[in-house]
C-alpha cells in the first residue's frame, strides 16, 4: 500500500505555495490509490504557535481536503500526534547516529560559521557545555536522490547543507532527524514535497543510510515545482497577501482552484470551481509511472 503525507510546519500561517503543494500531493494519492496521512511537524516549539497549527486544519478545511487518516483536530493532534511523544524514538536515532561518530559537537554559532566556512570544533574536543550536535557533511560527501519525475540527482550534501544541526543547543532535536523518523514511524513510502527541499531529502537519505533503515532508503520521492510570488520569488510563510488566512477572508476557494488549475496548465481554468473538478480536468496530465515494485 502506498502511503503519502502532507507535513506542514506550524511555524507561520500556510501561504497558496502551500495549499498548491496540498492540493498536488491530494491529487497524486487519488491517482495513485495512495493513503493520504497529516503529519505535523512541530518538533521547533520555539517558533510553534498554537495559531499556526490551527491555521493547518482550516486551510485543509478551505481546500476541501480530508486527509485519510492521521489528526482531525488541535486537540486530537496535541493528545496523540505531536511531536513531543516521539522524542525517545528520536533520541534513540540521535544516540546511534553519535556513536557511529558521523557527528560532532560544536560551540559555533550560525553567524560565526559562515564567518569562517568552517568549523573549527570539529577536530578537538570541547569542553564548552552548551553547543549543538552536527553531521559532519564533510566525510558523506554526495548523496543520491532519484526523484519519481526528475530521474537521479546527486547532491553534494557539504555544500547545499554544510554541518547540519542534528541536536540543537537546547537540547532539542532537529527538524532533519525528526521529520525522517516520524516518516518512518507512520510508514510514508512516498514522499512528495516542493523542489526547495532537495537539500532536505538528501540529509533525510543520508541519515536513513546510516541509521539502516531501509524503508526510507526504498521511498518514492517527488519534488513538485514551487509557487512563486508574482516577483519570482519563493513564498514565505506570513500574514502577507500571500498567505492562505488572507485568501480565505479576501477570497472564495473558487479562486483558489482557478489559480491552482492555471498554474497546472489545464485547460479552462476558469472552469475549475471544486477540488472535484480539478481532479477531474487534471485526469489528462501525464503524471509518471511509479516504480514498478509498488504497482
Ligand atoms: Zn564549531
């Protein structure tokens, strides 16, 4: 059984680039008869807000998404889906990780090492007590992806995403680890995401082979092209014009749906009023074959 998941991050309100990365990952699973999980990824309580996660459930509401399965709601999410009851899974990982010294621990902070573009913790031991734990990118070298659509790619792990934090200074664990170990606790076996998060996938594959989990090394990835602002610019998230709260109190779903269908390139955009209608004026995009063992 095929499994995707959409995974927003709640550290901001969604923008369209989001609810077009939905809306695509939706009309993959239908296609493809691929389960359709929410996974939230929070692990950043920093930058969460209680609002953010909110704004997730409305704009899947707005877009007429029902994912199959996965939280309904805040609270359901809270109670049994947050990110904060798995981090003994991830700590677990993190320790494994260490002991196959592929880390290193470092007092740097981000200003300092793009001062240096370099990291001079790495060779010696630090008796600092505060620091964050890093991949030593430097010894992967490349990593492979074969993406669903765009074939294989190497991406050199040192310079797209050098000495990644693993573990941060305070103690918590990091997106990368996290949102890999939560992909494998839940069974995705297809991940689809927008092409900013290459990089992302590459240290995700790079982690997964060194942990040996080979489900995730086995994954069908797939990195949709991205929405740009109308400056060409990549979305962010924020209360700008651009984000899915302002939509939604400016703007009928409706909209939404034409901009997403003309984006697509379908054919009277105008047309396309429903999730409906643009799963069914999408039915002719060539979308590729997936790889056959999951026929
Ligand atoms: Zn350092």
């Amino acid at each position: 059984m095929l499994k995707t998941r959409l995974a927003p991050t709640p550290s901001g309100f969604l923008h369209l680039g989001n609810a077009f990365s939905f809306v695509l990952t939706w009309l993959w699973s239908r296609r493809h008869g691929a389960e359709l999980f929410l996974r939230i990824d929070d692990a950043d309580t920093q930058r969460v807000r209680p609002s953010y996660l909110e704004d997730v459930f409305y704009t899947l509401d707005f877009l007429g998404i029902t994912p199959d399965s996965g939280p309904a709601s805040v609270s359901e999410f809270e109670a049994n889906y947050s990110q904060k009851h798995r981090q003994e899974l991830y700590m677990t990982a993190f320790e494994q990780l260490k002991a196959q010294k592929i880390l290193f621990f470092c007092v740097c902070s981000r200003a300092q090492l793009a001062q240096k573009q370099a990291c001079l913790c790495k060779d010696k031991p630090c008796s600092q007590a505060e620091g964050a734990w890093r991949l030593d990118t430097e010894v992967i070298g490349y990593q492979e992806i074969i993406d669903w659509k765009a074939g294989a790619h190497n991406v050199h792990l040192h310079r797209q995403m050098p000495h990644t934090v693993i573990r941060k200074r305070d103690g918590g664990l990091a997106y990368q680890l996290c949102s890999l170990m939560d992909d494998l606790h839940f069974g995705i076996n297809v991940v689809i995401r927008g092409a900013d998060l290459w990089a992302s996938s590459a240290i995700q594959l790079a982690l997964a082979k060194q942990l040996r989990c080979k489900d995730f090394l086995d994954a069908v990835f797939y990195h949709h092209p991205l929405l740009l602002t109308d400056n060409g610019e990549k979305m962010a998230k924020s209360h700008g014009s651009d984000s899915v709260h302002n939509w939604r109190k400016s703007q009928s779903v409706r909209a939404v749906y034409e901009t997403l269908a003309s984006l697509l390139a379908l054919p009277k955009p105008h047309l396309v009023c429903s999730l409906k209608d643009l799963e069914e004026a999408s039915a002719f995009l060539i979308w590729p074959k997936i790889a056959l063992e999951y026929e």
